[in-house]
C-alpha cells in the first residue's frame, strides 16, 4: 500500500506539465499605463489572452533582477516578510484571481476586510513599483509584481524556483465581501477541495500548497477556539497531541501572540509541516484534517516518507499553477496597469 500511494504521487509529480505559453510578438520600447481608453497601448501590448515567459525582456529587461534586490533588501531587516508575501499572493488569488486587487487600500477593500488586517509585505510591494516607475514607466503591473516577488521570496527562504509568465493587468476594483473566499483555517477538507477546484486546482495542489505553512507564523487569536474550552468541553481539541496542546496554550494565552506554523524546523523550507501532521502538531485545523480526510491522508504521509525535495518539485508546480488563476491580460479591458499599487487610475480619491 504504501509503495502504491508513493507511486502514485511520483507520477503524478512527473506528469504535472509546467505553464507553456505561445510566443508573443515584439513589443516596443514605449508605451503607456493602459485602461479602457488608452488606445495607444495596442501599439506595445498583446492583444492575446496569454501570458509570456519572456515578456518583460524588451521593455523592461531588469523587472526581476529589481525584484530580487528590494526582497532580498527587505527580507535581510525583516526575515518574516518571505512567509508574509506568500501569504499575500495566496490572497491574492484566492479571491477574484491573481490580480493585485488585495493591494488596493480605500474603504471597502479586500484589504480593509477584518480578514485581511494581518497581512503584511504592502509597502515591500510599493517600493518595487516606485522602482519600475523610475526604470520602465507604466509597464510593469502590480500583479505581475506581487507573482514575481513571491518566487524570489520563496527563493531566499529555501524554497524552490519556479518559472513565472508575466504580462498581467491590474484589478480596477476590489470588493471586502469576497474574502470570505479565500479559504480560512477552520474548514473542512470539502470546503477547502471545493475553492481550490474553482481555481482550476486538484488535491494534489491543496495538499502541497498547505506545505507553505512549513514557514511563517500565525496569530494566537486564531487558534485559541483549539487550545481554550474547544467544543464546550473546557478541553482541548483532542486532534492535538497533548504535550503540543499544552505547549501552545501556554504561548498563546493573548490572541495578539504568534506562533510557529512548523514548531520543529520554522524557518527551513522542508517537509517537516507533514511529519509534524503525522504527530498530530498542526496548528490550524485546516492543517490538521489533512490527516484525518481518506483523500487527503495519502499524499501527507508520502511527502512526510520521502526526501523534501520531492515537496520542493511540487510545490513549485503548484505555485506556478496558482500565480496564473484568474489573471487579466492585454484583452481584458477591465484591467489597467496602475501607477500607484495602492490606488486604481481610474478611480477619484
């Protein structure tokens, strides 16, 4: 049995094919913010609903070098916005597609949500844009940004390397009340496999891209229904192994305090979030039906059995999948590439 689960999910990192996209046509050096009526930009931007592995190589040939340097700068005085930027760009997704609408910052935002007041790395992302500004104005999208800086902060933290298409547009609008699509850390296998196969993802990537939480921090406040009278039982939740339970009630006894999401390696990209499932040491409960669900069960114990680079490979196939959900491009024109990350060029503030 165990051989037969380990193949399957072998084959399954083998077949997993990377995004391809079609080669694009030579763009010119110029160009423009874009938006309904900016005309001008047919001249520089493709008019295809693809995205290119080589898009920025003309008209602003060091985006990801600049990228690279601001996180590495960033990270350097502040190591927890490498977890912190995945987190942002899974939120990014989660919601209406990888489109920058959680940078957007007026009332009623995705980023105004009371779910979205612990996400962190906006100003990280302002300071690449002013940078692009100065180097390629106006062609460089705040989507394309955010995917961009994600691998790079992947990268530094240990993780793997994947190849990212660009060519983005930006969201014009951002609404609080979808962020209640953005999974939450106290659903049900079901409910997770449901929002991840609207995003075109298969339990393969829930699996892997819970593996993020082998990196980061959570709140306290967000697990203390676990640790504090779970269930009315004045208990804890018995999904936890004891001597784990008793150690995160007494680090989380204000709801304001963090926690280590992998309490044995926290700031090493392995796979020891899954042997740690195995011991019954998920914090979120989310992490923790991931053992407890036949479907999911398999491929934790497998990426718990086998050497971390089997999770490395996959998650950066699983990532590369994710940064590509829902995107606008040259042919949506409902997309801009905004000027400020924070602010939509078309709307008055």
């Amino acid at each position: 049995m165990k051989l037969a689960v380990v193949s399957v999910v072998v084959l399954l990192v083998i077949l997993v094919a990377w995004p391809v996209s079609a080669s694009r046509k030579d763009l010119p050096g110029s160009g423009g913010y874009g938006g309904d009526d900016d005309d001008d930009t047919k001249s520089w931007f493709p008019l295809d609903n693809l995205l290119s592995l080589n898009y920025y190589d003309k008209i602003c040939p060091d985006f990801e070098k600049i990228v690279d340097r601001k996180v590495r700068e960033w990270t350097k005085s502040d190591s927890s916005l490498g977890p912190a930027l995945l987190r942002l760009i899974f939120h990014d997704c989660g919601v209406t597609g990888c489109d920058a609408s959680v940078l957007l910052d007026y009332e009623g935002t995705e980023r105004r949500s009371p779910a979205s007041k612990s996400l962190r790395g906006f100003e990280l992302i302002d300071d690449i844009k002013s940078e692009m500004e100065k180097s390629c104005p106006g062609l460089v999208s705040c989507a394309d940004i955010l995917t961009s800086a994600s691998r790079a902060a992947t990268v530094q933290l240990g993780g793997p390397y994947w190849p990212n298409v660009y060519g983005r547009r930006d969201a014009k609008n951002s609404y609080a009340r979808d962020v209640e699509k953005v999974p939450s850390g106290r659903r049900d296998v079901t409910a997770l496999l449901e929002t991840f196969q609207s995003y075109g993802l298969n339990i393969l990537d829930l699996v892997v891209l819970s593996g993020a939480h082998t990196i980061g921090k959570a709140y306290c406040g967000t697990i203390q229904s676990r640790l504090y009278n779970y269930n009315a039982t004045n208990g804890s939740d018995p999904s936890i192994d004891p001597k784990y339970a008793d150690y995160l009630r007494r680090r989380c006894r204000w709801a304001s305090e963090t926690v280590e999401l992998d309490a044995v390696t926290p700031a090493v990209f392995d796979n020891q979030y899954y042997i740690n499932l195995q011991k019954h040491m998920g914090v979120l409960s989310t992490d923790q039906e991931l053992v407890k669900d036949p479907r999911t069960a398999p491929l934790v114990k497998a990426f718990a059995e086998q050497p971390p680079q089997m999770f490395r490979q996959q998650f950066a196939v699983s990532m590369a999948k994710l940064v590509n959900v829902g995107v606008l491009t040259g042919e949506d024109r409902i997309g801009e590439i905004r000027k400020v990350c924070s602010k939509s060029n078309s709307r008055r503030y």
